[in-house]
C-alpha cells in the first residue's frame, strides 16, 4: 500500500544513513585503499543484509528472474557508479565531479516520467528541482581533488564522460530498485541482492587485477569500514522501503539529499570549515523548502 508522507520520510532516512557512512569513512579512515573501504564494506552489508533477511523472512526462493532487477542495480550502483565517481574525482577533482555526479536524479525522473509514465504535477516538479538545486550545492562546498597530482586548470573534456557515466548509473540504479519492489520483494532482501551483486563483482576485478591482495587496515580503521558497512546497509532498506510507498519522482530527489547530512556530520564531528557560508545557506533553504514542497504536495 502506498503512502507518500511515509516515502518522504524514509526517503530521508536513506539519504541520513548514507550520509553517516561517508562521515564515519571520513573520520576514522585515513590510509586504508579505496578498494579496501568499498570491498570490507560491502562484505558488511551481504553479511549483516543476508542475516537480517533470514531470520526475519527465511531462506528466500531462488529465482533468478525475480532476482534479474536487483542484481541489474548492483550492477549500475555502487560498482560502476561508485567507480565512475572515484575515477571522475581522480582526474577533475570533487569539486567538479561532485555536482555533476549528483544530477542523477534527473536521469531517474526522466525514465520515471517518459517510460515509466508516472505523473508528475508542477509543484512536485518544482519541490524536485529545489531539492536537486540544494543538494547540488552543498556537494559543492569545501571540495578539494582527491588525487596526489594537482587537477589541470583546463583538463580535456573527454573526463566529463565520467562523472556524467556516473550519474547515469547511479540514476538507472534506482529504476531497477523501483522495478523489483514492485514485483512484492521485502526491502532487507532486496538490499541483500543488490549489495550482494556489487560484492561479488567488485570480488571477481579483484581477484583478477590482483588488488583483493592489497587489502589491508588498521584495527582502528577496520572498526570505522564496519561501522560504515551498518550504515550504508540501513540505507538501501529505506530507500526500498521509500520505493514500496512512493513514486521514483518523489523519492529520488529526496534520497539525494545526502551532501546535506554529510555537510552538518563533518561539521559536527570534524569541524574542518566554517558552516554557514553563502553557499551552504542558501543551498541548505533550497533543500528544506524543497523537502517541504513534495511533503505537502507530493
């Protein structure tokens, strides 16, 4: 059964654990690989999902073809969207990967409205854009590159495709999510199926490049990936929950909202900038009325 205040607030819930995830990543890790955040994280997840699921509901029934939308998502979000993002921030740094990356939204309204023929008023549509516009903004505050080698002030063009590809996966991520909630499948199960499709593929390029054997942190850091591992496995029970009860085009620019949680946890745990910039305020009201535009209207 539907109910739009209930995916508006899980929706929320989604973006607020996935927004911990990168604080505790943040705060606790510092040497440790890229490969080794995503790969003891993701194990976290099949872990702690697949229990999760079986105590509660049993052992599920293998079918492939009930199965083929998740894993699908797996496969577009985190991997090669995550993927794209890391080597978008390698090459043009966040502060110019960041923004784009964040348009994802966009590519899910899109499908939501011209294939999935979801209505869409002017006033949700409206709420969307300003959630969109803010989130956008705030993913832009107080980046810097990720890479050891300075960013060039005119890199080649040809590196936008990824952080764009990016975008693209992490929009048509949550089509295929929306697409097998529907089919009936619970939300714990359905997150264990697509963190367990990102697992065993990140698993297989490991292995084959070699880079599972570079693996390693310390006890502190490894305490810190786990934590994350928690958070970022409540955050795609919410958003298949949020699925189950709202439209794409409610949910998926809520669910964006993450830079926002991650601006106010850095702040507060970190305290490494001055928060109330120009750009955080008004990127901050941007989402709030937003938020609030698609509670009411939505």
């Amino acid at each position: 059964m539907s109910d739009p205040l209930l995916a508006v607030w899980f929706s929320l819930l989604s973006a607020f654990m996935f927004g911990a995830t990168f604080v505790v990543v943040r705060i606790g890790v510092h040497n440790a690989s890229t490969m080794t955040s995503i790969w003891i994280s993701l194990t976290v997840n099949v872990i702690l999902l697949w229990g999760w699921s079986v105590v509660v509901y049993g052992l599920p029934a293998l079918d492939w073809w009930q199965w083929r939308y998740f894993i699908l998502a797996g496969l577009f979000a985190p991997l090669l969207g995550r993927t794209f993002q890391f080597m978008g921030m390698a090459r043009l740094g966040a502060n110019i990967t960041t923004p784009i990356t964040l348009t994802h939204p966009l590519v899910t309204m899109m499908i939501a409205v011209s294939i999935l023929r979801e209505p869409i008023s002017g006033t949700v549509f409206l709420g969307a854009g300003l959630v969109l516009s803010g989130s956008t903004i705030l993913g832009m505050q107080r980046q810097k590159p990720t890479s050891g080698q300075p960013v060039p002030l005119r890199p080649p063009k040809v590196w936008l495709l990824f952080p764009i590809a990016a975008s693209l996966c992490y929009g048509i991520s949550v089509v295929f999510r929306k697409l097998g909630i529907d089919e009936g499948m619970e939300a714990v199960t359905a997150a264990a199926l697509t963190a367990t499709a990102s697992w065993l593929l990140i698993s297989v390029f490991g292995i084959g490049s070699r880079r599972l054997l570079e693996i390693r942190c310390s006890k502190i850091e490894f305490g810190y990936l786990v934590a994350a591992g928690v958070f970022s496995s409540l955050g795609p029970v919410f958003l298949f929950t949020a699925l189950r009860h709202g439209e794409l085009i409610v949910v998926a620019p809520l669910a964006a909202t993450t830079p926002l949680f991650v601006l106010v946890g850095t702040y507060w745990f970190i305290k490494d900038g001055e928060l109330f910039t120009p750009g955080v305020i008004s990127g901050t009201l941007a989402t709030v009325i937003g938020v609030a535009v698609i509670t009411v209207f939505g």
